[in-house]
C-alpha cells in the first residue's frame, strides 16, 4: 500500500509541475510576429519544427524559435506537416510572450490536455492510503457499533469507481473507436499513387525499459499539382512489442517504390497507407474491461446498495444484529426494483458503447470477408445478452414487486434455526411451490490496487421444498448446524455472509428473491431449543421421504449382485455445462487472435494453458461417469472419461461415514459431492456435481443403508 501511495505521490507531483509549466503561458502578453521560416525536422526517431519568427516587445527586437512550451516532437509527420503548412514565411503571425523574459516566446500556448491524467495518480493515492488507513486505523471494541458513514463509503466508492469509467472510456476511445472511426472515414478517400521516400521500424523505450517498435514509412504524394508528404501507415499508431511483424511491413515499402496511398479529399495532408481493418486493432478493445469496470462499479453503488445498508439508530454496547436497520426490525425487502433500474442502466450503456463497433464490423466483414473481424462482435453479442437480461428482471418486478422476508426471532442462531415468512405483494401462480437455499458465504478480498481480487466460497448450504397453499406467503424454517459460521463483517476483507433465496416456476420468468439475514451464536431459551429440535426431526424427515425429481439423471436401480447401484451419467447439469463451454469458445477465440496477430510468445503459450484446463473441464463434462455399487461386502466406485476410467473397491468394515459436502461452486450455485471417508482418513469421492443438497443427502444415505445390507 505505501508503494502505491509513494508512486501515486510522485507522479502528481510530477504531472502538477508539467501542467503549472503549460498553464504559465496563459498568462504571457499576445504579441505581433512574422514568420522568418519554417520546415520539418527529420530527427532520429520521430519529427520535429524548425522554425524562426520576429517580434518587438517593450522598444525591444527578439528572433523566437519556440513553437510551444518545450521540445515538441511526434512520431506523425502529418501533424507537424500541418502546423508548417500553418505558418509560411512571411506570414503575419501571433505569438506569446514572457513578459518576465522576453527573448521567451511560443506560437502556440502550452496545451492542458494532460489535466484529466491526474487522475491516474489519484486512482493510486486512494487505493494506497485507504488500504494503510484500513490497515492502521484503530479496531473497534468489540459490541461497539459501525462508525464508518455509509454517505462517507458511498462517495469514496463513487469517486473510486469514476477514475475507472473515465479512463478506461478515454482509453478506448483512443485506442479503438476513433481508429474505426477513421476506417469508415477513409472508404471515400481515393486512391493517390504515391512515391516512398524512406522507410525503418522505430524502437521506443518505456520507463521500465521495455522496448516496443512501430512503423515509420514515409512517403510523398502530389494533389491538384502539389506535393504533399505522409507518414501515417494505418489508423491504429501508436507502438507495440513485436519487432518482425513490423519489419515485415517495412519490406513491402522500400524507398523509391511507389504504392497506392489514400488521401482525405477535404484535407490533402491526411492521407494513409493502409484503410483496411487488421486483427491487431482488437487490442484496442482491452482498456474497455477498465471502462465497463466502472461502469458496473457506479450502477452497483446508485441502485445496487453499494456503500452498505441503511444503519440503525443503535447504542453502544447493542448486539451486531440491531446495528442494520433491516434487521433490527426483524423485516428485510428484496431489491427488485434496483436490480432492474441497475441492470437497464448496465445494458443501455454496453450497447451504446458497442454499437458503433458493431456497425463498423459488420460494414468491414461483408466487404472484405475477413473473418477476424467476428472476434469483435463479442461484445455487441454480449449486449444483446444484458438486454434480454435486463427484460427478465424487469418483468420479474413487474410481476412480483417487492418482497419481504418476516423473521419469527432475531437473529437466526447457529445451532438452533432460522425462521419466518416469505411475503409476496402478488401471489405466485406456481404448482410446484418454492425452493428455499439457505447459504453461509465467505467472502474474501486479497491484494490491493490492480492485484486486488475478491472471492466467495461457500461454507455451507441447504435446500427445502416448500408446498405453499398460499402463493403469497412462504414459511421458512431451517435448522442451522452448530459447527458453522456466524454472520460476521468486523474485517470488510474477511466477512461471513448469510443468503436467504427463494424460487419458484411460473409461466414466463418465474418467481426470484434473495435476502441477507442475520445469523449469529447466541444462548437460546427452552423454547427456541425445542424449536429448533422440531425442525430437524422434519429435515430428517424429509430425507427419509425424499423421492428423486423426475428430471433428476442421477439413476438408483438395484444391483445385480445385490445392493443397489447408482450412476452419476455425464452432463447431468446442463446449465454449469453451458457456462463452461461459453467460458471455452470465447477464451479459445482470444487464444486464436493472439496466434493470429503473432503475439508475443508468452502470451500465446500462458493463454494457451489455461485454454487447456478448460477444455479438460468440457471433456469431463461431455463424457465423465461414475457408478457406484454399495452392498453389505462394501462399495465399488468406477469413474471414467471419454471411456476410459478405474475401479476402487472399499471393504464395508473400512467406511467409517458416508456424507455430503460442498465441492465446486458457479456463481451463487453450490454443488454437492459423497463423500466416503475410510478408517485410515483417507476420502474418496462417490459422487460429485449434485445440484440439490436435499438429493445429495439422500444418496448418501441410500448408500449407507446399502452397506447395512
């Protein structure tokens, strides 16, 4: 955190004094001139102005050279072409002058473009001082109630969030959409034969001592009987790592050759090389992840709840339970309404950030035919995904409006139960009744600044049936282990966090609400006690009546040697199937424009690796079995992929317990594995990839009655 303070520092420092030297010109006194000469410096590695001008100031005579505040250079010949075409000999001119120094003169005053990249520092100063002021400030005593203002998070977050939105949009709009811009410009331009005068790849050094090359052909051309010079190639500019690819096109432009070059009819000067469309101009669209970043960053915190929930009016030495003003009141309200407001929001933006790359590629694709180009249309792909989303969700308001979770105590205790009512403002036309998810999450953040990442694991989780006579109200009632986790936020980097979901299916979108609760460790009066034990007598219950869903694909049949055998077949869950083959295609996509654009190799090779990883995933979904035959000798577990697998037999008297436990997760979804633990420790997988924990414990215990025989 001090490395991103001290650099964030630093560098503020630095632009301040950059753009106080620029913004000193506005107040220097305006002067006549002329202009003695003027023509362009060809300096090693980019281009320069040779200039001379003449003005008297206060009864005295000065020769300026300066065109503006500093050494102005620039690798576009056509912009410093431009501004000597601006300036002929002889031309009556207006120039600025030091009044403090008059030999000191510019034509043009010092530009104040660099002031919105102040913002970059700043990006660094928040994140490296609010993580030493996270890491220093004073811990809370224990009971005390939250401090820290949501008005005060909720700006810091908007604030935060901005910096991303402005530069990444800035970025973008450099690096992408004014170069498409430009292409769609140029297919009017006509085509100039044009003669090349030199041509060279040009190294550039960063700061960190990185060396990126670009192309550098120059070339002249002549208009209405005039000659005109260029050394624009294409309209991406800029420089890259890569040094063949460039030198490649060099080859193709030696000097005294001539090409066809296309010029700007409205401005003879403008004129370049190449107007086509080149893979490589996808690279453009990486700062975008900056700019969506942002944006989603600012519809979570003006819709979403960003900044945290609405604070009780508590006391110190109040219980954290009463600290929440939702909570203290023993009532929570689903957020319908701002989760559609927030996803329309998110939606329209992406579109109409991506719309104009999808009219540009789909106007390049069917001219040229180059099918690069529908790597690019992922991202309008993805906004018509976002509005079909946006439109669920609002119907899903619409239809359900906002609903409310009534609990029968506060707070929900662990190793006692979690109780209440569902309320609806519009009854459910459902026949199936409502699935209910209660789920204990940690949610972890690592790192800080650009490393900075934030996971969820889910520690425990448990689904009911819920028969509701009544489309409007839905009881709830789950029994809560002792060994878990209580609701916990004292460190905003560590939290233990408590879902409360309902569902249930209805002609059209279905009915949807998610609800955090309170649930902590407390002592429990009699009655509670005795409550709670009533609950988990039903859940055992209930999984001894459990009876698989039709559309369950786990199969339980009797074996033919006795016993009973159950077969997990391959994709058996095809929603998490889907995701993970549309993770694949598009990561193979990229994989394939990195090779295509001949990418640095590590690139291609780091990206190709994990490109592996997830084809493993596919396969395993697409052809991974396992079958499991329980019986009084024991179990035998056979797993296999793409046909080929093995067989371990566990002896009966070596199963020391059959049970369930989380294993992968997608999303809020937790996927439950059989798990058989053995005498000596050792766990061996029975079965994995079980969407429902009320099914999953049912095997598991399907299974242990089968070793009793």
């Amino acid at each position: 955190m001090s490395f991103f303070l001290g650099m964030g520092l630093l560098f503020l420092v630095l632009l301040s004094r950059e753009i106080l030297k620029q913004a000193r010109t506005y107040t220097w006194k305006p002067v006549d001139c002329v202009v003695v000469s003027s023509s362009v410096l060809d300096l090693p590695k980019a281009y320069g102005i040779q200039l001379q001008y003449e003005y008297d100031f206060a009864g005295q005579h000065y020769r300026g050279t300066n065109y503006t505040v500093g050494a102005f250079t620039t690798t576009d010949y056509h912009r410093i072409a431009s501004i000597v075409d601006s300036y002929p000999s002889g031309k009556r001119a207006m120039c600025f002058v030091n009044p403090h120094n008059p030999s000191d003169a510019v034509l043009q005053r010092g530009s104040l473009a660099m002031i919105p990249f102040v913002l970059l520092p700043l990006l660094f100063i928040l994140i490296g001082g609010g993580g030493i002021y996270a890491i220093w400030r004073p811990k809370p005593a224990a009971g005390a109630p939250r401090t820290t203002s949501p008005t005060a998070a909720r700006g810091f977050l908007i604030v935060f969030f901005s910096i991303f939105f402005v530069v990444g949009g800035t970025c973008t709009y450099f690096s992408f959409v004014r170069p498409m811009l430009g292409i769609e410009q140029a297919r009017h331009w006509p085509a100039v034969s044009c003669r090349v005068i030199s041509s060279r790849v040009q190294s550039h050094t960063s700061s960190k001592g990185g060396t990126t090359y670009s192309v550098d052909i120059l070339y002249a051309y002549n208009v209405d009987g005039r000659e005109y010079r260029s050394n624009r190639y294409d309209f991406m500019g800029g420089s890259s790592s890569g040094y063949n690819g460039k030198a490649k096109i060099v080859s193709r432009y030696r000097p005294g050759t001539t090409a066809s070059c296309y010029v700007n009819p409205g401005d003879p000067d403008d004129a370049v090389l190449e107007r086509e469309f080149t893979p490589q101009m996808l690279i453009g669209l990486f700062p975008a992840v900056f700019l969506f970043v942002g944006l989603g960053g600012l519809v979570w915190v003006f819709v979403g709840g960003g900044g945290g929930p609405k604070l009780a009016d508590g006391r110190s030495g109040d219980p954290p339970w009463m600290r929440r003003e939702d909570w203290a009141r023993g009532r929570i309200v689903s957020s319908a309404k701002p989760a559609a407001i927030g996803a329309w929001i998110f939606a329209v933006c992406w579109n109409a950030l991506s719309l104009p790359v999808l009219v540009v590629l789909l106007n390049e694709w069917m001219r040229s035919g180059n099918q690069t180009l529908l790597i690019g249309l992922l991202f309008p792909a993805i906004g018509v995904c976002l509005i079909v989303w946006a439109i669920r969700v609002t119907t899903r308001w619409l239809r359900f409006g906002e609903s409310a979770f009534e609990m029968a105590a506060v707070p929900g205790v662990v190793g006692g139960a979690l109780q209440g009512t569902i309320r609806l403002s519009q009854p459910a036309r459902t026949a199936d009744g409502f699935e209910l998810t209660l789920t204990c999450v940690n949610r972890v953040t690592t790192g800080g600044g650009k490393n900075r990442s934030t996971t969820e694991r889910v520690l425990w989780t448990e689904d009911q049936h819920v028969e509701a006579a009544l489309g409007d109200r839905v009881p709830v009632a789950f029994y809560i282990p002792p060994d878990c986790r209580e609701t916990d936020s004292d460190d905003p980097n560590n939290v233990v966090i408590w879902r409360l979901k309902a569902t249930a299916k209805e002609p059209g979108v279905g009915y949807k609400a998610r609800f955090e609760v309170p649930v902590f460790k407390i002592a429990q009066t009699p009655q509670q006690v005795a409550a709670a034990e009533t609950i988990l007598s039903h859940e055992r219950a209930a999984i001894e009546s459990y009876q698989p869903p039709a559309n369950s694909r786990i199969r339980v049949r009797p074996a033919a040697g006795g016993g009973q055998e159950f077969y997990f077949p391959a994709m058996r869950n095809a929603g998490s199937g889907l995701g993970l083959m549309t993770v694949f295609a598009i990561w193979s996509a990229f994989f394939w424009m990195l090779v295509h654009v001949k990418a640095p190799m590590l690139f291609p090779i780091v990206w190709g690796f994990i490109d592996a990883l997830i084809f493993a995933g596919v396969v395993h979904f697409l052809t991974g079995t396992t079958r499991v035959v329980a019986n009084a000798s024991g179990l035998t577990i056979t797993k296999k992929m793409i046909g080929i697998g093995r067989t371990q037999a566990i002896p009966a008297g070596d199963v020391t317990e059959i049970k369930t436990k989380i294993g992968t997760t997608t999303g809020q979804t937790a996927y439950q594995n059989i798990t058989v633990v053995c005498s000596n420790g050792r766990q061996v997988t029975a079965g994995s990839a079980i969407r429902d924990s009320q099914e999953a414990q049912w095997l598991a215990a399907e299974m242990s009655k089968s070793l009793r025989g």
